[in-house]
C-alpha cells in the first residue's frame, strides 16, 4: 500500500547535520526530487542545535529545512536506517525507514550497546528506543530499500509495506568526463577491504596502486579519467558510490562479493570481475588487473551496461517517487 497524502501533508526527510557522506547526500537527493514533484518536503537535522547544518556541498539540492516536526498522522517522517531512534519520539506520524545499508544498520545498533560513557541503563534505554526486526509492529511503518541487497534481506526478514526508492549518482561526479591518457595503474579506497587490498599490493610490486584519499570531488574525477581498473574489496552496505563513480569515468571495476556486490541488480558487472575471496585468488585477479591495462578499450566495454544503468537511476528515482507517495485526490 503506498503512502497516502492530503494536500498539506509534509514530508519530513531526517538527516545528520553537517555530514557529507553517501547516506545525507541520498537524502537530500530525495528532498530535492520530492520538491521538483511538487510535494511539501523539509529536511529536519539532527540534533536540533547545530548551527550551519546545511554542508556547502549540498547547497545544490536547495535544502530548506525545519527545526520541529509536528506530530500528526497526515505528515511523513522518513529516517535512515542508522538513526531510527527518532521515531519512538513521535506517536501519530506515519514512519518510513530508508533502508541506505544493512551492514550500517546493525554497526549503529552496537555502538549503542557498547557507548562509552553511558551507564548501562541508559545504554539499554537509548537502544530499545531504536527500530527492531522482531519488533512486533515493525510492519506498521513503510520500508524503503536503496538496494537489492537491503530489498532482499528485509523480505526474507517478513517485513512488509516494502518499497524500491534507490538513489542516483550526481552528474557533478563524471559530467564532463573526456577521455585522457589512460594509465596503467589500480585506484582504490584506503577506508574500505585494506586488509584484502594490502594483500595484492604486497603480491604485485611491478603494478601502481593509488589509494583515493584527501582528495576534493574534482581532483578524484580526474585521477579515474585517467586511470584504468578501480577495486573495492570492502563492505557494500548498499550500493556504493565509488564503484557508479569509477565506471561512469571509464574504469574497469573490480569487487568483492560482499553486501550488495553480491547482486547483480545492484552492481551490474560480470561474474568475472567479482572474487568471494581475495588471499585465494589473488593470482587470478593480478592477472585480470594486467588484462585490463593490456586490452583496455576491448575490456572497458564490459563495463557499457553498468555506465548505461546508472545514467538511468535519476529518471528511475523520480518514478519510484511517483509510485510510493500518493496525493489523494479532493
């Protein structure tokens, strides 16, 4: 069943003031979308008190955003999955968790468990205030799914009232993307599978590696224009960012198999540049990374179908949009 709207509902989108990371930039993608749709969105960050919470980066999206949330059965309040504590505030709102990770979901549940400095009553306060899967009434509130990966595991979980609302790659990431010289060399992101990455580092001394770190938006788009193969051996708590932004510059992607990697809807690359365990086929990737830098133009035209896809994820945003919230006709 979709979410009901009279004409003065508002749809409150919460999001971590101040932070500029994949999951606050999804939210102010859905804040921007739903106001070019013609629906009454705000924001609403969180804590309350923060003083400039709007990032200079999203200023984009046009963010316009409310300090208070008023409780009442004809608005929508949407969270992310890692913040779900906020909902146990409100009594009469509708409630939606936007599943953006798994893998996030159930870390921010064992912060709360383990938070230095709390007693451990309050410790078991604050987190009996957050969402649970066995939760009784977890079916009374919507469920959005960015991914595959989070649509499947919340439906093998028996959750209902499910939706697709995924997010998009912003042109800013690759508009204007011509094509240099391309090297022969391995881009990769320090924060995430080191341990995995560190091992073929270690096993190929004869190839150039480039960990993507301290670097602004411009200065990682030129270093993938010119750059041939980009790995991500880490967690994939939903679809990732870098992977969309690697291919879009004209890449050769290689992953793992974990979290949303695993899915073909959500990473649309072949079998053959996934590894379920890296230390074991370390060769074997050595070897397909060589492949790329030698057949390069033949080999990046796998990678067509993926480029294809996520040109198309902003349109296919706004229809899910349009399916999930309706306006009821007067």
């Amino acid at each position: 069943m979709a979410v009901t709207l009279s004409s003065d509902s508002v749809i409150y989108i919460a999001c971590p003031a101040r932070e500029v990371t994949g999951g606050p930039e999804a939210m102010h993608q859905l804040f921007y979308k739903l106001t070019c749709l013609g629906y009454n969105a705000q924001l609403y960050y969180f804590p309350g008190n923060t003083k400039d919470p709007v990032p200079p980066r999203y200023q984009q999206y046009k963010p316009t955003f409310v300090t208070k949330i008023e409780d009442n059965a004809k608005h929508v309040l949407i969270v992310p999955e890692v913040s779900t504590f906020l909902l146990s505030t409100y009594k009469h709102i509708q409630k939606a968790i936007w599943w953006l990770s798994v893998d996030n979901y159930f870390a921010s549940l064992a912060l709360e468990r383990n938070r230095s400095g709390f007693s451990a009553l309050k410790r078991l306060i604050t987190l009996k205030r957050h969402f649970r899967l066995d939760d009784t009434q977890a079916n009374q509130h919507y469920h959005f799914a960015q991914s595959t990966y989070a649509y499947t595991f919340l439906e093998n979980r028996g959750i209902a009232n499910l939706y697709y609302l995924s997010d998009y790659l912003n042109a800013s990431y690759f508009e204007g993307y011509t094509r240099q010289k391309k090297h022969d060399q391995v881009l990769y992101n320090p924060k995430k599978g080191i341990e995995n990455t560190r091992v073929l580092i270690e096993a190929s001394p004869e190839i150039t590696w480039i960990p993507i770190e301290n670097m602004t938006v411009p200065e990682v788009k030129q270093l993938l224009a010119k750059s041939k193969v980009y790995v991500d051996f880490g967690a994939h708590p939903g679809k990732d960012r870098f992977p969309r932004e690697a291919v879009m510059n004209e890449c050769c992607v290689i992953t793992g198999r974990d979290g949303s990697a695993n899915f073909q809807e959500d990473v649309p690359i072949l079998d053959k540049y996934k590894f379920q365990h890296v230390a074991s086929s370390s060769t074997e990737i050595i070897n397909l990374i060589k492949q790329c830098f030698t057949h390069f133009e033949t080999l990046t035209q796998d990678f067509d179908l993926y480029r294809k896809r996520v040109l198309q994820e902003e349109k296919h945003f706004e229809h899910e949009i349009i399916s999930i919230f309706k306006k009821q006709e007067i």
